[in-house]
C-alpha cells in the first residue's frame, strides 16, 4: 500500500509537518517546517547531543539560511546541508515567505527512539488555550513512548496543577525534577504550577535543588 501525503495539506498551522507521526515511521526520525513570513526561525538553534544524531537539512521551497556552528549557507531549492557532529549547533531561519525545509535525523548504528519533544510540541497550543483536560489525556497517554520523558512528566504536573489535582501534580513534578534538575529553574517561577505554591511538598521539592 502507498502512503502519500503533500506538505501544504498537513502543515499544522504552527507550520510543523509531523511526519515521522503521520507515517508512524520508525526507522528514522523526518519532519518539514514552514514559515509563513521572512525572518522567521523554522528550527531554533539547538544540539543533538542528547539524541545523538546526525541530522539532513533540504530545503524544499523559498529561501533561508541554515547556520551550524557559526558558519552560515544560504539555501534555496535542492540545498542539502549535512550536520554530522550532535555537538554542533544549528539553526534555520527562513528568508522569504512560504520557506519550507526538510530534517531528516538519526543515530549512526542504532535503531531510531522517538523523542519527546514530538508530544510536547502538540502540547504547549492547548495550554494557550486552557484546553488542560485534553492535554492531561495526551501526556498520560505518551509518557511511556519515550525515554527522555522529563518534560512531558513536568508539563503533566503543570496540567495537572492547573486542574486542581495536587496530589498528581507533585507526583509527577518530583518524578520530573528527579529526571532533570535543569527543570528546577522552571518550575521556580511557571505560572501553571502557581496552585501548588504554599504546598509543603512543593516547597520541598524546589529547596531541595536550590543548594
């Protein structure tokens, strides 16, 4: 069976093509960005260290400037830029309208996991729409399809904390923060997690990790 899709019918209107999702791939992880105006990041700067992987750039339409470790290469049509190192920094930053590119990425010698941050993107739009109760239900339902799970553990208690279920909520922060101690400077001052201030546990937790 053929599985065709064209990137202008599934963009998400964030300009995400969650492709590796759609397709369920597992093989490898591949995605498409694209940006509705000039000057607009379509992939922030970031690493792959975590991940460990070597990373394809192809820009499909438009202009943009795809910038690793400093050195910058414009990119039209055709352009692929190859990022072997996970070290290095990189980022791609539209020049014209409608710029859409392609990342392909993986592990050299290791079967591809899919990371977190693919939930965490569908995520963070039903925060800013107070849809707490549907993102709780997605949470729940991908924390156990990754392993870097820290962040969906922390936006959990966040959805939980805006719900009004306490004891959840510091259930999974304190899994979150035992995970990943660079969440404690969040969680200092996020505003979704301001229900649980004055709570003794809540209070243990963030003293625990200031030294």
């Amino acid at each position: 069976m053929v599985e065709t899709t064209h990137l202008s019918d599934s963009a998400r209107e964030d300009g995400w093509n969650p492709l590796r999702r759609q397709f369920d791939i597992k093989a490898f992880g591949v995605n498409a960005w694209t940006a509705g105006e000039a000057d607009a990041a379509l992939i922030s700067e970031h690493d792959e260290v975590r991940s460990g992987h070597e990373e394809l750039y192809v820009l499909v339409s438009g202009k943009a400037t795809v910038t690793v470790d400093g050195e910058s290469v414009e990119a039209v049509p055709g352009t692929a830029v190859f990022v072997r190192d996970p070290e290095s920094k990189r980022s791609v930053t539209a020049l014209v309208p409608a710029t859409t590119v392609l990342a392909i990425g993986g592990k050299p010698g290791e079967a591809y996991v899919p990371r977190a941050w693919e939930t965490n993107a569908l995520i963070f739009p039903l925060f800013g729409r107070g849809e707490f109760e549907e993102a709780r239900r997605q949470l729940t339902e991908a924390i156990d399809c990754y392993e870097d799970r820290e962040a969906l553990l922390y936006n959990l208690a966040c959805a939980e904390a805006r719900l009004g279920e306490t004891d959840a909520a510091l259930g999974h922060l304190a899994e979150a923060l035992q995970r990943s101690d660079s969440l404690i400077e969040l969680a200092r001052t996020d505003e979704d997690l301001d229900p649980l201030r004055g709570e003794s546990r809540f209070d243990e937790l963030i003293g625990a990790r200031t030294g």
